[in-house]
C-alpha cells in the first residue's frame, strides 16, 4: 500500500479553529481547497531538507509538516497543520534554497541506509533524485501561493 503525501491551502481562521479543536479535519470537505499531491515523495523530500524522519526544524521543518505538536487526528496516518506565518516562513527558505544546495544534501546512501520511503534500494538514485526534486518544486510553488494569500497549509497521509 503507498502512503501518499497531500496537502491544502486554507484560511488562517480555519487552522485556529482546527488547532483548538473547535472544528475537526474530518469535517472540512478536502475537494473545497487548493491542494497539492506529492505522491510518495513526502519522506524523501523531509529528509532531504530536515536529516531526519519527523519533526524537523524550522523553517524546513514546515516544508512537509511532520510535527507532533501541530498534529491533527486523521485516519491512520493523522494530518498537520501551519499558520499562515509559518508557510511565509518556508515559502521564504524554499526560495532561498539554491539548487546547488540542495544536491549536496542528497547522499543516496544514507537515503537507502535509512529506509526513506519510498527508496529502499540503490536501483534508481538518480531517479529518485528528479522525483524528489520535481516534487519539492511543486511544493515551493504551492506554498509562495498559500504565503502570497495569507494562509496556512494543512498536510495529511492517505
């Protein structure tokens, strides 16, 4: 079974209310928001930015939110959330990010060593490379729009 990364764009209003839990995310019809699906690439491109599996530092720690104190019950996996200064935040460094960079970040080895999902062997480095890579462009492109609107982003696994 694939583990599928998503995300959407919504009011700042309806994270506060999610965030108290005043509102549940189960009661937001998804297909009413701007969404973004990044496949499985979800744990590569956190670790590719973050070194590690969950959590993460800010800011690029909110490219694939995976914080346990912003988490949201959701089916198996659960859903997170950001305010929208946090995704101007990582709008901001994923800007920033130059390519260069972030190709130095990518040691396959320690990619497959690790077990992120969803390499799991030396097969395809450079493909998953590209993949990972289109994937986070996806990503900045969605969020410098979410920044631009003044909203915060919510990111689930289905």
């Amino acid at each position: 079974m694939a583990i599928i990364g998503q995300y959407m764009a919504v009011s700042q209003a309806e994270i506060l209310e999610l965030s108290q839990g005043k509102r549940l995310f189960q009661e937001l019809n998804r297909n009413d928001y701007e969404g973004l699906d990044i496949d499985r690439s979800w744990e590569g491109v956190h670790f590719l930015l973050c070194n590690q599996s969950d959590n993460g530092n800010p800011p690029e720690g909110y490219v694939v939110p995976l914080l346990d104190d912003q988490f949201l019950n959701f089916l198996s996996f659960g859903a997170f959330y950001l305010h929208d200064e946090q995704v101007r935040e990582a709008a901001t460094y994923l800007n920033a990010l130059t390519p260069e960079e972030l190709r130095k970040k990518y040691t396959s080895e320690t990619f497959v060593k690790e077990k992120i999902y969803p390499l799991f062997s030396e097969e395809d480095i450079e493909g998953f490379w590209e993949y990972l890579k289109m994937n986070l462009d996806n990503i900045e492109a969605f969020y410098q729009k979410a920044a631009s609107q003044g909203q915060g982003i919510i990111f689930y696994l289905i």
